[in-house]
C-alpha cells in the first residue's frame, strides 16, 4: 500500500483567479511507514504575490525568481503520485490548484484523479470528532503532535506533520495475526513451537511511566479499544 501525503501553497485561495502553485511538497508512506522517498519543489508562478500572502509563509517574490515553473517538473511530479493513494488536508483546494495547473500547463496527463486515488484528512477528522476543531494545528493538540516548527505554512513541513497526524488518527486497535515463521513451520512439519521448549523465559514488567504512555496512546485509539482495564 503506496500512501502520498500532500500540500501546496499558493499565490492566492482561489485557482479560479489564476492563482498558482508556489511549493509541492509530498511524503510518502509504504504499508504505514516512512520510505523518506519525498517530493519537494518551489515553483516560479509568473505573477507577484501580495504582501499578506508572504506573510502566510514566508516564501517571497525574489525567492522564486530562478524557479522551475509548473510544466517543468509536472512529469517528475506526476510519475511520482502515479498509482498512490494520496492524503490531503482540505483536499478540493490542492486538488483544485493541481488539476487547474495539469489543464494550464497542457499537459497531457488529464486530472490528478485519474492517476491517484484522493483521501480527504479533514473529511476523517470531522467524522472521528463531530463538532470539534479539525485544523492540522487543532490535530496536533489532540494527537500530540510536535508542530513546534511550523511558524509558518510549507508545504513539505505541513505534509510532514500531517503524516504524523494521519497515521495516528488512523492507528486505531487492528486485529492481531501471529503467523509462525515459516522456515520453523517446514522444520516442525507445519506445527507451531511451544514457548515452553524455550526454557523459563523472562517477565519484564512495565514501569509506571510506561504504563502511563500506554494510557495516553489507547486515549487516542478507538472507542472498540479492548485494552482498558476490565474490558
């Protein structure tokens, strides 16, 4: 399972005023764990920025002057999405910016859900947590997550936390399959071995601090979570 984990920032909110794509920034995941095969590129978007939206994140007119531009780098970025799953927050905007760029840029790759498969994090988040704040900063409070280095947005920085965040919202309980290795399996003739041939094997004890982390982890595992004491 190739999971991608996106974010742009932009010129302006609305691509329907030809506003652009400034970063991309993408994370990928396999099978729930970071490959540190990532995707990252500033962008030159042929228009100036105004000032608050400089202030958003800090990326600044001059900075982008020797840029790629869109069409540049749209094969590298679109073999790289090809066939992922992709985890957005708030995911109409960016896939609203990237489609109006694929179009723009006449590329001949057509939209990006034709190559991915989109999931909306803000869509989980709202129907985990009904009537509750949902941003990325409202997440990290509740998942306790670091965003102590997000001062301002960037798209690889918030694709980065918003990993982190996606993998713990979805980390609830999952069922437990213990399969025997197989090479003891063939050796046993199929037959799983008895911890008892292994002679009295140690108890190791959780300490109360670990015990109390364990605690704060099921805090934010399902409610069919079965671990509580007395369940």
């Amino acid at each position: 399972m190739r999971q991608i984990v996106l974010d742009t920032e932009t010129t302006g909110l609305e691509w329907q005023q030809d506003h652009r794509i400034i970063e991309v920034g993408c994370v990928e995941l396999v099978e729930r764990r970071y490959t540190g095969n990532n995707f990252h590129q500033y962008l030159q978007p042929d228009r100036i920025m105004d000032a608050e939206v400089i202030e958003v994140h800090g990326i600044t007119n001059d900075y982008l002057k020797d840029k790629p531009r869109f069409e540049d780098i749209v094969d590298d970025l679109m073999n790289y999405l090809q066939g992922a799953e992709l985890i957005i927050h708030n995911a109409p905007f960016d896939v609203g910016f990237l489609n109006y760029e694929l179009k723009r840029c006449e590329s001949s790759w057509g939209t990006l859900e034709q190559h991915c498969r989109i999931s909306d994090s803000l869509v989980m988040a709202r129907e985990k947590h009904p009537g509750q704040r949902n941003s990325l900063d409202a997440l990290c409070g509740r998942y306790h997550i670091d965003n102590s280095k997000r001062v301002k947005h960037g798209a690889l920085l918030d694709a980065e936390i918003l990993a982190d965040v996606y993998l713990a919202m979805t980390g609830g309980q999952k069922s437990l399959i213990l399969e025997a290795d197989s090479a003891d399996e063939s050796a046993n003739g199929g037959v799983r071995r008895s911890l008892t041939e292994f002679g009295n094997l140690p108890i190791v004890r959780a300490t109360q601090a670990e015990l109390a982390q364990h605690e704060k982890f099921l805090d934010m595992m399902d409610d069919s979570c079965i671990f509580r004491t007395g369940s």
